[in-house]
C-alpha cells in the first residue's frame, strides 16, 4: 500500500474516532504509553511544540537494548524519507541562490538516466519522474548494508529504467532524491553532508542532527529492532545508499525546531516554500498535505530498517509533531492520533491493551494447518515458548498476543484470531472482515 493511502486510511480512522468519546487527559496518554512499551510494542521519543514552546514530550524504551542505554528527547534516530524535506529544501534554496532552475533537465548532470532529457528537476521533487524505485529492485535486501559510490548508484537506478514517461503520472520513488542529493554535490561541489550542515543545521543551530553515522562512536548509536517473540536487532542500511532519500539522524527535539523554522521562513522565501507545499497528484516537495481535526497540516513520515518516524505540522496553531521510533510491534497512526487528539483536546477512544496469561500446554489445542472455503488463505499455527505464531502461506511469521480465553491479537496488522478448538475451527477478523477456517 502507498504512503498516501495509508495516510488516508490513518485520517479516516482518526475522524471517526473523533466523534463519541472523551477527551484525552495527559495522565491517560502517559500511561498508554508506558503500557505499550511495557508490553513491547514500541520504543521511541516524541515531542510537541507550540508556537516553539514544548507542550509535550514522552521517552519510552531504549536506544540500545544490548546497553540499556534509555531513550531521551535528544537521541539521534534515523528517520528514513523525511529526509526528503530536508533535501527538497537544500534544491530550493540552490535555485534561490541562481545555482539551479526547477525546469532544468536531468541530462545535464545523469546522462545515463532513461529519459534524462525530458525529466526536470521539478518532476523529481514531486515524483513526477517516472524513475523506477531501486529499493524496489531485485537483491535489494541482500546489498543494502554495504556501502556504495555515486558512480554504483547511478548505475543501479539507470538500470531501473523508467516507470512512465516523465510528467505523465506520480509514484513514490526514493531514486529521485538520491540523484537530487548527486546533483546538490556537483552544484556546490562539496559532499552532501557539508552542504548540509552550512545551509540547515548551523543556521539553525540543531545539534542532534547529521548525515550518517560515520562520526558516531558506537556507544552514541541508536539501534532499530523488529519483533519476533522478543526484540531483534536489525542491521543498518549503510547511509550512502539513500542519501538525502533516508540517509539523515535527528533528534525529536530538532526535528521539531526544524518544521517550525521552516514554515516561519527562516529557511525559505515565501514564494519557494509555496513552491514546494504546492500539491501536485498529492506529491508537494518532499513535503505532503493532509486535514487533521479540520484543519490543514503538513507531513512526511520515514521508515528505514526498524526505524520509523513522522512530523506534522499544524500552521494554523503553529503547533509541530514528531515521532521517532526504533522499535514497533503496533500500528504506530494509533500513537500518533492519540498524541494529538491530546494536543488539541479532541476526544478519542485510547485504544484497550489486554492481556490474557497462557502456558504452552494452554496453546497446544491451537496448533495445525487451517484452510478456508471463504479465501485461498492457509495459516500455519505454531508455538514458541508461551508465544502463539501465525504464518499465512508464503508470509512473514506474525507473533499473536493472547488477550482473552481462545483468542489472539497481533496489533500491527489489526488481526484477531478466534478459536473454538472443541471444533478443530478459527475464525480471522480484521477490521470488518470475517473469514472462518478449519483445521486441515
């Protein structure tokens, strides 16, 4: 599923919970945030601003599990595509400054890029392109830790090929923003990282933000984690391959202090941040727009190994968002809409967190193979330890939380599996979705 029409699906869900409950209280949404890191579902930091005062601020887990080093408001996490509002920013501040034009061609600088002489600069801001994603490219997984040259890169995407013909349709496509970074690095001739530092980060003095973690010692690194019966560690894509496309680390605290700079025009001129918040087929300038609570918001979230991250931000209320997670077994929209149904006294019903205690001989009755007449589904029951799994053909393993006698969530995804052993049957819902199986 796209970034868009998950973001669609969040909000829907968000202005339908809106409507028949209480506000939240600050000491419920702590406390619902330190039931969810309890009970392993996430580790992160968030932070909300207003008009550049903090209002809000939670820390839950650890940066490193290993150390047990504990997460704080100025640890550094990976924060995949927001990067690309950093990036879409350094682009429009380089044709600010007469270095660049929006309506230049790509084959000036990427020649071997199919299409090159067609696409512009503004087409690969908004994902307009037509590039094809590399990270959805065969062996993707296999390389993504090593590190590569711009000479690699270049080649990898060029032989992506081209999705459609450029300005024609838009799709997400990390390629964009890798070669906007190159190109960044050929108009200023310095490494991305220095244009970085000069043109954001010393003007606005962020502290906790870098390009990569190459001058990080090891005790100062964040790690990221996936959940499978219990943390484990995921090893990290090696920053010179997305680039300004998800290679920057920040702190919830600097990330911000960056939004509202930005829509305070301490980075932009008027006329360029219209630019880049202009929405074209939903894709502004690494930036999006959304409707929260009725009122206009900005956003980009980021996902990169086991890091997840998302901003908002409100002008209106000048009020900013930030979430940086390194762990999470839950459907992190959820986390997000209760924050900021807090944020702006909107009621909201906080999700229930139950548990139910189970040993292994209590799990035994489940196990099996189950099929469906009502889908071509197959899941495969087993056990770890005190832990149910369930493994649709062909899918990852998903670990099932016991919340009730015979029954089962796996909160991510937002599956329930119901049992009735006496009947060799069990039943998955998802949403309103019912499909019944019997064991095989």
């Amino acid at each position: 599923m796209s970034y868009l029409k998950i973001l669609q699906l969040v909000i829907c869900v968000l202005c339908y919970s809106l409507g028949h409950t209480q506000q939240v209280s600050q000491e419920q949404l702590d406390t619902f945030l330190n039931t969810l890191a309890q009970q392993d579902k996430f580790m992160s930091t968030l932070q909300v601003s207003r008009s550049g005062q903090k209002v809000y601020s939670s820390q839950q887990g650890f940066v490193n599990l290993e150390t047990k080093v504990p997460a704080t408001e100025n640890a550094l996490y990976r924060v995949g595509s927001i990067s690309k509002t950093f990036t879409a920013i350094l682009v429009l501040k380089a044709v600010e400054e007469g270095k660049l034009s929006l309506s230049q061609t790509l084959d000036a600088y990427f020649p071997s890029i199919p299409n090159s002489e067609k696409i512009t600069v503004t087409q690969m801001l908004n994902h307009h392109s037509g590039i094809h994603n590399f990270t959805n490219g065969p062996g993707f997984m296999e390389w993504r830790t090593q590190p590569k040259t711009e000479q690699e890169m270049v080649e990898i995407i060029a032989a992506g090929g081209s999705d459609f013909a450029p300005g024609t349709q838009a799709a997400y496509s990390n390629s964009n923003y890798v070669l906007l970074s190159y190109l960044l690095q050929q108009v200023y001739q310095q490494p991305y990282a220095v244009i970085l530092q000069e043109k954001i980060l010393d003007p606005l003095h962020l502290q906790h933000t870098q390009f990569g973690d190459a001058t990080l010692p090891e005790t100062k690194k964040t790690r990221s984690y996936t959940y499978q019966v219990g943390w484990q560690p995921v090893a990290d894509t090696h920053y010179t391959i997305p680039m300004g496309a998800g290679g920057i680390l920040i702190s919830a605290s600097d990330l911000v202090q960056f939004v509202e700079a930005l829509f305070e025009g301490k980075l932009l001129s008027q006329t360029s941040l219209e630019t880049m918040l202009t929405q074209t087929d939903g894709y502004g300038m690494g930036i999006f727009e959304v409707e929260l609570f009725h009122e206009k918001a900005y956003t980009h979230d980021g996902k990169i190994d086991g890091f997840n991250a998302f901003y908002y931000y409100f002008p209106e209320e000048k009020t900013a968002y930030a979430l940086l997670s390194n762990a999470e077994n839950y459907d992190l929209g959820q986390v997000n809409q209760a924050v900021l149904a807090y944020t702006f006294g909107q009621p909201f019903d906080l999700p229930a967190l139950p548990t139910y205690a189970v040993t292994k001989e209590d799990l035994v009755p489940y196990l099996g193979v189950y099929g469906s007449a009502e889908s071509s589904l197959v899941i495969t029951v087993t056990i770890e330890g005190n832990h149910l799994l369930a493994q649709p053909e062909g899918q990852q393993i998903y670990p099932m939380d016991a919340v009730a006698k015979d029954r089962f969530k796996h909160y991510k995804s937002g599956v329930t599996l119901e049992f009735e052993p006496s009947q060799g049957s069990m039943t998955m819902k998802q949403g309103t979705q019912n499909i019944h199986f019997t064991k095989r």
